[in-house]
C-alpha cells in the first residue's frame, strides 16, 4: 500500500524543505546532501503521482497539492514524535516534559509567574522554554517540535494549521533613557527620531508590520540609522548606554517604564496594539499537563493585560 511505502526520511525532507523555502537550507538542516534530499522529494511525488514544489525564483515553492499534503505530513510526524517521547516519559517513571516556544513580549510580563503557578500545582513535567523569531517558532509548532508558542497573533498566512486564543493586546512603545534630548522636545514630533539610532524589529519578527504601517502613517521612510534586533537583554543595554530609541513591544519594558529605568515616549501608539494568546497546533488536543500549564499562562494574564493597556502617556 502507498502509505507503507512513504518512509519518515521522505516526510522529514519534504517538511524541512517547506519550512527553509530551499533545498540547499533544508539539506543543511538536515546535515544531507542537496543530491539526496532532491531525491527523497523527487521519491514521494512518484509514490502520490503529483508534483508538490516547484523551483521559482524565490526558492521552492509548494503547489496546490503540496499545501494539501503539508498539513498531514505535518501531524504525521507531530504524531511520531509525540508516540515516541510518551514511551520515554514511560520510562522515566511518568515524568513529562513540556517544550514551550516563547516571545519576547510574554518573556519577562507572564511567562515568570505562569510558570512558578504551574510548578506550584505539584504537576510532574519538565519545562523546556524556547526563544526565536516568531516565524521560526511556529514552524516548529506545525511539525511538533513544540507543544505551544506564547505571544502575538502571527499574521493569517503564517497560521494554517494552527490555533489561537486571545488572552489580552498590547501595543508597541517607543523607549529612551531618563534625560534623553527628545523628552524636552515641546511638542515631540515623531520625525525627530531619525536624529538618533532607532532599535528597529527586524523583518521576521511579530510587531515589524504594524510598526512600519504606523511610521509610514506618520509620513517616516526609510531610518538613516537603525540596528535590527530581537534581543530584549541587548536593547536594554543599549539604551541605558546611549542616546538610541528603542521601538519594542510594550510588554517587554513595562517594568523598567514602572521603575523609571526607561522613558516611553509621549506618543499615540494604539493602532500597533496587536492580540496576545496562546497557539496550539490545530489538530492535536493537548496533553493533560498542557493544558494545565495553559490556564496557568491563562490566569497570570491579567496584570499583563493591565500593564498592555496601561494608558498611552500625555503629549506635553
């Protein structure tokens, strides 16, 4: 039967090939050849009798048939890898370990108290937490590498496969240093930030779309000078050090905007608010200890959502 004959090799090379958008890339992943990995796809379209890439100039691409196919191939070996680590929690009498991708936005705001919430439940289960561009986070989730990523909706083309649940929004702030020159602008206009190095999310990351719509709303191009970072540990250095603005999902600052360590400038920023939650892949349920850790992110949500909306400072 053609299910016995598709192998998890050919499954592995066609997932990662999707997820890289290359074979080189894929092959690198997967520590293959190109030669193989071309063979191994070129094996599972003879064995379905469609084509499922084709080779543009951006890269591979998949056809409508291997969209069809991502989503199953994907639960397949989501399926495996969950089959296989049940029998080695097994045998590690019981204990279950949890793989949780994390954004920046919930790193330092809900992640710490949802944590120590869930362990407090006397729950068996080891943590594992996972950082990255949001893109590559949920790739993982879709292929099982990951029980569940917390932080921002990812736009609609990124979430086939998966779901959302909305636990509270934030918006973007852009940040400074007590003292910083901008502060003493009366009014502040937006523009005078291209003076200064701006800490800018780069293209992959969650809040990038929504900040370069509100810039370009703002009549802001192109910033003459400008870092792209997702490391919330530098930007907070950063800008302690120097003179620079650091665009950035509120909740990431919010303890340091509390304390007075940091600035938020006097801007009106509520178009950038975007929907914070928890993604899950679709098709699984999750296990009994997912879903407990889950309501724990759940219930540690509400002083993130105060501090979210907390209300956009006065224009002096």
């Amino acid at each position: 039967m053609l299910e016995n004959r598709i192998k998890y090799r050919h499954l592995q090379c066609f997932l990662e090939v999707a997820r890289q958008g290359s074979v080189g890339r894929a092959a690198d992943v997967l520590a293959l050849t190109q030669p193989a990995v071309s063979k191994k796809l070129k094996e599972l379209e003879e064995m379905l009798d469609v084509r499922l890439m084709e080779r543009s100039k951006k890269g591979v691409e998949l056809t409508q048939f291997g969209e069809v196919f991502l989503r199953y191939a994907g639960a397949s070996v989501a399926a495996l890898r969950e089959g296989t680590n049940s029998i080695a929690q097994a045998q590690q009498r019981g204990q279950t370990q949890l793989t949780i991708g994390v954004l920046p936005t919930v790193a330092t705001s809900v992640l710490p108290r949802a944590v120590q919430r869930f362990r407090q439940g006397g729950v068996d289960a080891t943590l594992k937490l996972v950082s990255g561009p949001n893109k590559l986070l949920l790739s993982q989730l879709r292929v099982g590498e990951l029980d569940l990523v917390v932080g921002r909706l990812a736009e609609p083309e990124l979430m086939s496969g998966l779901s959302f649940q909305h636990l509270y929004s934030e918006r973007v702030a852009f940040v400074v240093r007590p003292g910083h020159p901008l502060l003493r602008s009366r009014p502040l206009d937006l523009k005078d930030i291209s003076a200064y190095t701006v800490l800018y999310p780069p293209k992959d990351s969650i809040i990038a779309a929504s900040v370069e719509r509100f810039l370009l709303a703002q009549g802001i191009g192109a910033l003459p000078d400008r870092i792209e970072t997702i490391s919330d540990a530098f930007g907070k250095e950063y800008i302690r050090q120097t003179d620079a603005v650091w665009i950035i999902s509120r909740g990431v600052v919010a303890r340091e905007i509390a304390t007075g360590e940091f600035t938020e400038l006097a801007l009106d920023t509520k178009e950038t608010l975007g929907q914070v939650g928890l993604t899950t892949r679709a098709d699984t349920l999750p296990s009994p200890a997912l879903q407990l850790f889950m309501n724990a992110v759940r219930d540690s949500s509400g002083s993130a959502d105060r501090t979210a909306n907390h209300s956009i400072p006065k224009t002096v």
